[in-house]
C-alpha cells in the first residue's frame, strides 16, 4: 500500500524559522546622498514559516507539510525522506506558499529545502514522522460493498475494521476519517453493530438511481490507544429501482412492490411457532442459485428431531442466523395457509425462481407477525432501528452526503 499525504483536520502553529537572506539596503535619492532627516531602512529579511515545525518527531503520515515565506517568494521547494524520495507540492498565492500532496511514511526523517526566485537554497529544517506501528497497532479498513456495483434502496455501506474499537474516542477518530458522498445527496450516520464493524445508513432509504462514493482517508492517521490507520480505500457504487418485499406471518403472503406499485403477491410459509422467522425491516444480504441447509450451523443436530441437511434452490439471504427466501417444494400444500418453515420464508419453485432472478442485495424486506423482532447484528438489519435511536450508536452524529 502506498501511503500518500493528505490533509489534518487540526491546524498546527507554524513556528516561525527564520531564515535571512542578506539583500541590499534601500536609499533615498540616487548615490551615497542622504535625504536630510531621513535614515535609510534595510528591506526586511525572507522568513520561511514550516510546519510541521523544523525539529518535530512523532509527525503523523497524514500530516500535510506546508511552507509558507514572508518578505519574499518562493521558486521551488523539495522535501527529500532520507532515502531520497522526494514529496510532491504545488506554490501557491504568487509563490509565497507551498503545500504537500499525498501521505508521508512511517519512521522516515524529512528534510526541507527552499529555492529562491534568484537560484539560492535556503534550508527550513528537517522534521520525523512516527515510526511504523506493529501488526498490533495496525488498523486495517475492508468494504463488504464491491466497487461498481449495484445495490438495492436499502443497502447500508458496511466497514470492517481489523482491531476493536471500543472506546467512544477510537470511534469518533476513525469515523471523522470517513466520508460519503452521493448524488442526489441526502442525510444519514455511521453507526457501530459491533467493535469492528460500522455501518453508514440514510435517514430514509437511497433515491433510486443514486450514486454513491465512499472515501476512507485513515492511513497515517492517529486512531488512540497507540493505533495508527493503516488503510485507504474508496468505493463507487450504484443504487437501482426501488424495489421491497413484505412478508406478512398471518396471511401467509409476500408481496413484491416495485417504484411504489405491486407487481406480485405469492404464498408463502413462515417460521412454525417453535422456529419463528423474525420480525423487523431487513435487507437481502446475497443470493445463491444452489445452497446447502444444515441444522447444525444453528445448534440443532441433524440427526435430532427436526434436524435437517437438505439442498434448496434460489436462497436469498436475510439474516446471519439462517433465514432465506427460497424455494420449497415440499411445503407448497402449506403455503398461503399455514407456517411450517424453521424460520424461512418458503415459495414454490417457480415463485422463488421469478424472486431471485428480480433481487439484488440491498433491497429492504419488511417481516410482520411473527412476534419476534430481528436484533440488530443479525443480518443488515439497520433499518429495524428508527434514526434518532440509530445515532446513539454514532460518536459523530448525522452527516449530510455532498452531492
């Protein structure tokens, strides 16, 4: 990974390293006459202002270096790492600033050197970054959303975090190294469903056809507790038609509602009272065309009483405990009438083959009736939570998606 300079988000003092340039004095009138009553004043001395300041240690690799002259302009400046890798920059307001690009690396000595319009160096000092942090202290950032592609209305953006982070000050750090933008843009927060997974969700469900764009700019960054970020990723990703479905526990029924008009209502079969399905707003998590059931993957021996090792077809996932749309051939006389599933919703084959070749991930599902609400982890299921409670679990609050 290469780690490339990017802005801090505080603003350091500039410590004033003077540097002087011996120019010419400045007279009045013309040879060695002085105006009566007058005293010639030499001009004022260039003065380079570095930050982060000549001599610092510790520099985080984010940190954004920054030359700034004064009684004078700049030419050209070279940040050279002791390796000899030199950082890029731009001048900037007629050459009287200059400001680095991209990210530093860990534990390396920088050196800063200043060229005048005339052609003289001039050096402005020499600073070092903190050193390279162990595989401890190493915060590494994954995205379960893939770059694009298309997601339903009701997709969260998932993050996974390779180290805890259980304090809310661990939390805000890395948060306030995310951001989202979309088109169009809308309201939303990140929010923890466990210690190493943060999920952003709108206040209401992504317009459709938005676009979305996601940037993690941790690397380099101080995340508390010692830990340094370790990752920067973006991802770009797409929103299709506003698409749910609506499982109903006592009617034995789903139905499939496309840009706000139904286009099918099938039968179905839910839980039965001793494996209820949950109840609650969740969202398809991934599909599969072939998939194996196992009781035993929820505790329940395949060889006990209602145990089970059975290929099903058209699978949709809703949950990490085990509930799916799919196709159940040997229920098709119970559903519409009765729930006799362990926590599935059954179809017919030709039903849930019509669904899964319609849904992506992301699209919401709506579970009534069942008694038992989905808990939030288990599975995408965000949406559960209404917005204002969904906050408490941000330690950085709502955030507007620039568009």
């Amino acid at each position: 990974m290469t780690f490339s300079q990017s802005r801090t988000r505080h603003r350091s003092m500039w410590a004033a390293l003077a540097v002087v340039l011996v120019l010419p004095a400045c007279s009045a009138g013309s040879g060695d006459a002085k105006t009566p009553g007058r005293t010639a004043s030499p001009s004022p001395s260039l003065q380079l202002s570095l930050s982060p300041k000549a001599g610092a240690t510790k520099v985080a690799p984010a940190s954004r270096v920054t030359l700034a002259a004064a009684h004078g302009t700049l030419a050209a400046v070279a940040v050279v790492a002791s390796s000899g890798d030199a950082v890029t920059g731009r001048l900037a307001a007629g050459g009287t600033r200059w400001q680095s690009r991209g990210k530093l690396a860990f534990g390396v000595r920088y050196t800063v050197t200043a060229t005048t319009p005339d052609g003289r160096k001039v050096s402005a000092g020499s600073f070092r970054t903190a050193a390279r942090p162990d595989l401890a202290h190493s915060v590494y950032t994954s995205s379960v959303l893939g770059d694009h592609k298309t997601y339903g209305v009701g997709m969260p953006i998932i993050l996974r975090v390779g180290r805890a982070m259980e304090s809310d000050a661990a939390r805000s750090a890395f948060e306030r190294t995310l951001s989202v933008q979309s088109r169009p843009a809308t309201a939303g927060a990140w929010g923890w469903v466990n210690s190493r997974e943060v999920h952003f969700r709108p206040r209401d469900f992504w317009a459709a056809g938005s676009k979305v764009h996601v940037a993690v700019d941790s690397a380099g960054r101080a995340l508390g507790g010692g830990r340094w970020g370790r990752t920067d990723l973006t991802v770009d990703f797409s929103i299709g038609a506003r698409r749910e479905m609506r499982a109903d526990a006592a009617t034995h029924t789903v139905t499939v509602i496309e840009n706000g008009k139904t286009v099918r209502t099938m039968p179905a079969s839910l839980g039965k009272p001793s494996f209820p399905s949950s109840s609650g707003v969740m969202v398809i998590m991934d599909k599969r065309a072939k998939a194996l059931f196992d009781s035993s993957t929820y505790g329940l021996p395949v060889d006990s009483p209602g145990g089970y090792r059975t290929p099903v077809r058209y699978a949709m996932r809703l949950t990490w405990g085990g509930e799916f749309f799919h196709a159940a051939p040997w229920s098709v006389a119970d559903q519409g009438h009765r729930n006799v599933s362990h926590g599935c919703i059954n179809l017919s084959l030709p039903n849930a083959a019509w669904l899964f070749n319609r849904v992506q991930p992301g699209d919401p599902v709506f579970v009534r009736n069942t008694g038992v609400p989905v808990a939030v982890g288990n599975g995408w299921s965000d949406w559960t939570v209404p917005f204002s409670k969904w906050l408490s679990r941000s330690a950085t609050g709502a955030h507007a998606t620039t568009a």
